[in-house]
C-alpha cells in the first residue's frame, strides 16, 4: 500500500480519537442484523435526530435575529450558497434578501439605474440557479463579476467530487419520523452533470475580479467582517466599493454591514430583475415567472402585482393550498400591505379565472381562499360585500361566471 493512502487511511481511522470534539467525519460500527444490541445504528440515528433538532433551533435563530447567510450555513460546515438553498427549500422560513420598505426599494432601484458594475455573492448565486433564469447573466446591460473568494466557494461547492456513479442517500429526521432520501446512481450523475454545466455558464459570463481594496481594511476590520459573512462576503463588499458599482445579494445583513461600515450600495434579486426587465434585457413574461418563483421560496420584500398573483395561482395549478399560490394569498391577507391593491390584485384574478379554462371547482378554491384571506381587513370586507351586491357589473354579460361566483361567495359567507 503506498504512504500517502496508507496515511490517508490512518487520518479516517484515527480522527475521532485525536479530535474527540470534531464530527466532520465520525466512523461507527454497524452490528449485524441479527446482533440483540443494535449501538451502532441507535448512535447513528441518536446522531440525526441531534442534528434535526440543531437545525430547527438554527431556524429559529435565523428569523428571530440579525444572522447572516454565512453564519447559519457555519453551524453545519456550509457555506452562504448552501444556506441559501436550504431555506428556499424550507417550507414556512423566509429567505431575509429585504425588509420591503418603499424607501428601500427606491434606492435599490436608483443604484441600478445609475450602476455598470453588478458583484454577485453566493446568495445571488444561489438565487439565479434555484430560479432558473441564469440567462440574466448574458446581459450586456451590466458587467457582472464575483471576487476570488466567491468563485473558489462555488467551484469547490459544485465542482467535482467522487465521479464514481455510486447509490447513496441521506438519512433526516423530521416530523417525529426518521427518512431516507435515496439517489441511485443515475440521479447523482446526473446531478453532478448540471453542476458543471451551471458552473460553465456562470464563468462564462460573469468575470472573477482579485479585491485589492481589501488589503486597505485593517486586520481588526477584516476579521470582524470575514467571520460574520465569511470572506467571500468581505471580498464581495470590497469590490462593490468600486465607482458605479453594486453588491447584488438575498443576504439584508450582508447589505446592511456594507452599506453601515463601507458606504457600498446591496440590491437583490427582484430588484435586478425588475430593472433588466425595464431595459428590455428581459421578457415581462420571464420577469413575471421568476418573480413567483420567489413567492415560492418565500423571498421576503417581494413585491406582488395582478400579473404576479395569476402566475402564482397558474404555478401552483390553482390549488390554494400549494406553492406558490399558497403564498401569494398569505401576502394579500397581509395588514401591512396596500388594502386597494390587493383588492384590485382579487379582481384580477377574478377576471382570469373566469377567462381561462378552469373547473368551477378549481376556482372555487381559489375564491374562497381569497376571500377569506382579504375578509381580515375590516375595509376590504366591506367592499367584498359591495362587489358582491354588484357582481352583474363586474362580469356583464357572463351570466355563468357571475352565478358561479355568486354561488361561492354565498356558500363562503355562510361558513363564515
């Protein structure tokens, strides 16, 4: 056996031992199957169930605190890309990309329109492949680049690992019960095979740039800054100090230490999309789509129009109870959001559902959910039931969609 493997083997065996305190790699026996004590397999599953209830407490730390995509993705050895993806993916934890503000939104938008440069961190990353709208990044609009750091995080992150087309799963616990998530051999090389092609297209257009202005900061700085959005962040806020530049990240502490310490501008996705979509880079159709796709994920601060709602309602296949519609009518019961606007988004939706070629039942669902949603409001109750009273006017000479819907709105009041 050569040194170098004969050591490695020597580095697995005896890790535990030396650095008792280090899970990276934990070695257990499994007894056999027919063994009257099964300690393997219970240290095993004692194990998952440790690290699940880690995570929810990480979770709830997450949305109750200022904690950065970085420093949630350390507690489990991540990374902010990685973070990122977890809580897209998490249902009912919202990913903190913006407060949601008017005023934040204007100046989002005033920096885009002034910018040339746009640097991507890891959450934006992250974003524009869960999304699926990389073609964003073709853009002659704007020059896009990512620092040193960053391009290293997501080469090591998706690059290559065990080529070898091997079965394997993950082993969670959740809801009380233990499961197994199993990827055979095909699925993982197919996995890895969109990986590199991600990988390929985002070097391909986004440029990688050495932040030289990081050398200024001082040792103190940079060490405060690195360990809270790691150094891909520190580097990602130190190019985005350049002249008509901007920091695009779904990371509002991120945005916000750069903005408070280093005067530098944070965007995020919507805000980017929104803006491409201005200036023709992209389809009001491709903006409209990515943009539910974010109601999905739950990406705070999004901002929902008519167009917006109908895309939700038409993703989730007009099922109320599933993503993104699910979550679109959570943001129309929203006291904080415009009571007319999201009255006029429900009329909207009306008019589309009763255009389309939708089961009554179907849209059935849909209208009761919104209207219970919207009958929270005091004020836009009151105006339901003035719609109600002149339903003829809304849907003229559609006598069979204003029966319908008279129908659903009287059997909800009913149960109301």
């Amino acid at each position: 056996m050569p040194k170098y493997l004969r050591r490695h083997h020597d580095c697995l065996a005896e890790l535990a031992v030396r650095f008792p305190d280090s899970h990276v790699i934990e070695s257990v026996v499994i007894e056999p199957a027919d063994h009257p004590l099964q300690l393997g397999l219970a240290a095993v599953l004692a194990s998952v169930q440790t690290r699940s209830q880690r995570v929810e407490e990480t979770q709830k730390l997450y949305q109750t605190m200022p904690m950065s995509l970085h420093l949630y993705g350390a507690h489990f050895g991540k990374n902010a890309y990685e973070a990122l993806m977890s809580i897209a993916l998490t249902d009912k934890l919202a990913v903190k990309c913006a407060i949601g503000t008017s005023e934040e939104y204007q100046r989002a938008t005033a920096a885009l329109a002034n910018a040339s440069n746009i640097i991507l961190d890891l959450s934006a990353i992250a974003t524009v492949r869960l999304i699926g709208l990389t073609n964003v990044l073709k853009s002659n609009h704007y020059r896009f680049a990512m620092s040193d750091s960053t391009a290293l995080e997501i080469n090591e992150t998706l690059g290559p690992e065990i080529t070898e087309a091997s079965e394997g799963g993950v082993l969670a616990f959740k809801d009380g019960e233990y499961r197994m998530y199993h990827e055979s051999a095909e699925e993982r090389k197919r996995r890895f095979e969109r990986d590199q092609e991600f990988l390929t297209e985002l070097h391909d257009h986004v440029a990688t740039l050495s932040p030289i202005e990081l050398a200024s900061w001082s040792p103190e700085v940079r060490k405060s800054v690195t360990d809270f959005i790691g150094l891909y962040g520190a580097e990602a806020i130190s190019l985005a100090k350049q002249t008509n530049t901007i920091l695009w990240t779904d990371d509002v502490i991120e945005a916000q230490l750069g903005a408070g310490m280093f005067g530098t501008t944070g965007v995020w996705t919507q805000c980017v999309l929104a803006r491409l979509a201005d200036v023709g880079a992209l389809t009001r159709e491709d903006y409209v789509t990515a943009t539910a796709k974010l109601v999905a994920f739950e990406y705070a601060g999004t901002y929902v129009d008519g167009a917006v709602f109908i895309e939700c309602a038409r993703q989730s296949q007009y099922d109320p109870e599933a993503a993104p519609l699910r979550q679109a009518i959570d943001i129309i019961a929203s006291p904080q959001a415009n009571p007319q606007v999201r009255f006029g988004m429900f009329r909207q939706l009306l008019n589309h559902l009763y255009s389309s070629d939708i089961t009554p039942f179907r849209s059935g669902m849909v209208i009761r959910a919104c209207l219970a949603a919207l009958a929270q409001t005091p004020i836009l109750w009151q105006q339901l039931m003035i719609l109600r009273r002149n339903s003829q006017a809304l849907f003229g000479l559609n006598v069979i969609a204003e029966q319908h819907f008279n129908r659903c709105f009287d059997a909800w009041t009913r149960g109301y």
